[in-house]
C-alpha cells in the first residue's frame, strides 16, 4: 500500500466517521421532509453537490476530452431551467403543497389531480429515474475504486455500494443534506485549485491550447446537425429544473418560500458557470495528455499529473464521497417515491410502516446496483438517457399541477402515456425531423391541454 492509498483510508474512515454521526432516527416526516426546516446554506449547496456529483463532473470532464468546448456553449442551459423554475414555480409549490412528502403527492395528491392512479403512475416514472441514476452511481464509485486500489470492477462496485446502503438505512434527508453540503465545500475548494495548476503548467500555452481547442469544438459543431445541437440545448434546459423527486424534497425541506426560491436561483447561476469549467478542465487535458483514453477516468488521470501525492488523495476521497453522497441522495428520493407514492398508493399505511418500506427499498436497490452497474460504460450516456424519458412523461403534468387550480386526472394520465409513446416513437423513426425529446414534450403539452378542454366541454 503505498502513502497516498493508506491517507485515501484514513480520511475515508474519518469520514465515514462524520456521515454515521450525521445519522438521526426520526419519523417519516423527518425522513422525508427532514422538518421541513433546513436553511438556504444546507438548501444550496445540496442542489449544487447534487448537480456537481460524478455525471457532471465525470462525465462533462471525458465530454471536454472528446469534444472540445462544444458541450460548454449549451451546457449554461443547466442554470438558466434552474434560475426560472426558482422564480417562477419554487414559490407556488410551497404555498400550495406546504404539506407533501413526496413528488407523487405533487402530482397525484389532494392538491394536485387527487387520484391514487396519477400518484402511482408518477411514483413509477420517477422510481425508474432514480433507480436508474442509482445504478450509474454505483458504476461511478467502482471508477474511482479501480483507479485508486486496483481492485477489480465488480469488486470496486460491491465496495462502494455496500458503504452506501449501510449509511443510507440509517439516514434520511437531513442527513443526506448535511453530507451534501461537506461535498460541495470540499468541491468548490479542489476543482479550481486544480484549474488554475494546469494553467500554471509550464507545458501549457493559451496560445496553443486556443488552437487545438477551437479545432477540435469547430469539428464537432460540423458534424453536429443544427437538429441535434437544438436537441441538445433542449435537453440541458430542462433537465437540471430540480422538478423530479430530488429538488421537491430540497425545496419542501426549506424553512420558507423565501429560501427554496434564493437556493434555487443562487444554484442555477453557480451551474451555469461550474458545468463550463468541468468541460474547460476536460478540454486542458485532450491538449495536454491527447494519449489518454477517452474514457470516465480521464478527471482522475489529470489530476494525478498536477495534484501533488497528498493532495490528490485528498481529491479522490471528495470523490468519492460525492459519488456517495450522490448515490445517497438519489437512494433517499428513490425510498421515498417508493413508500409515498407506490406502496402508499396501492394500500394505506402507517409513518412507520412508510419508514420501514423506505428502507426496506434501499437494501433491495443496494442489491440491484450490484448487478447491473458492471455492464455500464459511460455515466453521461447513462444521465442523458433517463433524463430525454423522464422530462416528456413528467414535467409538463409537474407544471399544471402546480399552476393550474382545476386539475382532472385524466388528462395526467393522458399526458404522461402520451409523453412516453411519443418518445419511443419518434426516436426510432422520426429523429432525423426533430429531436425526439423536443416532440415528445410537444405532444405530452397538447395532449394535456386537449383532454383538459374536452374534460371542461363535458363538466361546463
């Protein structure tokens, strides 16, 4: 074990150490909803440590790689969904559903369409998200794992994913923020550090790395079709607006409408400017090292070459633990979903029995990333994939029901089936006309507005 390993276990340990002390019993409201009490610190740098965690920062840093600064002349997008979701939606949400746990009961509860079938059709959706987003932690956590230790892929995953759900069970939001809020700190400190030492490489030269940057971004913009670069832009635009399991439970945590509102927009602006750094710091290394593989790791390898040994052991233990705090996170919404808004709609149940059920689901997903994170290959891919399914089956029937007063559930169940066949169909047939996830969003909108204006035509 050489020195670097042996400082990776010791501060994993202390860590570990800080994350089962952050860990409180409670009631499922607790669990949930963490008091609904939390302050715009904990709020903000929560989202943030949730949109920085290894998809962004792996994954847009291999994209950099690969791409040039193609990614970062659309990835701004990211924040600017986020900055008009806080104006414009954050507000209403906790006026009008000041007493939810969960995305399900948004969308399908008393104040939303009120019907137990939107509740479960809407648990189902997002628990196919997360679950999927969980998985991908799983495989980024074996990445860091097998770049450090040498162990072996499934070994790395078995590791890392066992950590977590053993945390996980004893958790709950509030634990899952304070973690987040460790992660991010560390974050803010060691990504630019690491930015300003590539710069302060004496093999770097602006004037070359402009070079070999605007060749490679020029490149990319030409084989990119105009359909799919609009594709794109819409993607990023609406898939960092904190409307799925994971920001409600941050914004319904708040202690006031005033918080979740400056937490979300304070977090859109800092995205706006993180993701393009992630693509920079990727870009620096294809001009630096260009025999790199193109691969999740290409992060860990550049920051081996400029951080220095205890440094860099530093680095891969925030890492890490972001890639489980993420995990941990997306476990915690996932949990919920399940008990709210799926075992909690089939049958009614107790605060305890939800509680029980929250952690009965993140062992049974533990298990489940075990399996099934070895066949992944690239965590980005992965993101992007679930976000283009989730974004048409539910944000639009997410936004009426949180601005429209009279809701049928109905046309949820309209919009959320059309959403989804749309998808599918326009991805295998039509993608070459318009992006699939551009239709698929159009035809869940008008769906919704079409089966609400016969539905108002009958009652009227």
């Amino acid at each position: 074990m050489n020195a670097t390993q042996f400082l990776i276990l010791v501060f994993g340990c202390l860590y570990f150490g800080f994350i089962l002390f952050t860990r409180k019993k409670g009631n499922f409201e607790e669990y949930s909803v963490a008091g609904r009490g939390l302050g715009f610190f904990l709020i903000f740098s929560s989202l943030c440590a949730s949109f920085i965690g290894p998809g962004w920062t792996m994954g847009l840093t291999r994209d950099g790689f690969s791409r040039g600064m193609f990614m970062a002349c659309l990835i701004p997008l990211c924040g600017v969904g986020l900055i008009l979701v806080g104006t414009l939606l954050v507000p209403r949400i906790r006026n009008k559903f000041g007493d939810i746990y969960s995305i399900g009961d948004l969308v399908g509860g008393k104040n939303g369409h009120n019907h137990k079938i939107i509740q479960l059709a809407t648990g189902i959706a997002s628990l196919l998200f997360f679950g999927s987003v969980t998985v991908a932690m799983s495989y980024a956590g074996g990445e860091l794992i097998n770049n450090v230790f040498g162990f072996s892929k499934i070994g790395s995953i078995i590791i890392v994913t066992t950590i977590v759900i053993v945390y996980s069970y004893f958790g709950g939001i509030r634990a899952t923020i304070q973690t987040d809020a460790v992660q991010f700190v560390h974050f803010i400190i060691l990504i630019p550090i690491l930015a300003f030492l590539i710069l302060s490489d004496e093999q770097f030269s602006w004037q070359e790395y402009v070079e070999v940057t605007v060749a490679q971004t020029t490149g990319e913009f030409n084989t990119q079709p105009m359909i799919g670069i609009f594709g794109f832009g819409l993607l990023w635009l609406f898939s960092s607006t904190g409307l799925d399991a994971g920001g409600l439970g941050r914004f319904l945590a708040s202690k006031s409408n005033k918080v979740a509102r400056n937490a979300a927009i304070a977090t859109g602006l800092f995205l706006s400017v993180w993701l393009v750094l992630m693509v920079f710091i990727g870009s620096t290394g294809y001009y630096l090292y260009p025999e790199l593989g193109n691969s999740d790791q290409v992060l860990l390898h550049i920051a081996s070459e400029h951080f220095p040994g205890i440094l860099y052991g530093i680095f891969i233990i925030a890492m890490i633990g972001v890639v489980m705090s993420t995990q941990d996170t997306v476990l915690n919404a996932g949990s919920i979903l399940f008990s709210e808004d799926i075992m909690g709609a089939l049958r009614p149940m107790t605060e305890k029995q939800k509680l029980k059920a929250a952690k009965l689901y993140t062992v049974l997903m533990g298990v489940i990333c075990i399996m099934v994170a070895s066949y992944l290959s690239s965590i980005l891919e992965v993101i992007i994939l679930i976000t283009e399914f989730y974004i048409p089956v539910m944000i639009p029937v997410i936004v009426f029901s949180i601005l429209k007063k009279t809701l049928y559930w109905q046309s949820a169940l309209v919009s959320m089936s059309a959403g989804l066949v749309s998808y599918i169909i326009w991805k295998q047939f039509f993608s070459a006309i318009l992006p699939e996830l551009a239709a698929a969003l159009l035809v869940s909108t008008l769906s919704y507005l079409a089966s609400d204006f016969i539905l108002n035509r009958k009652s009227g």
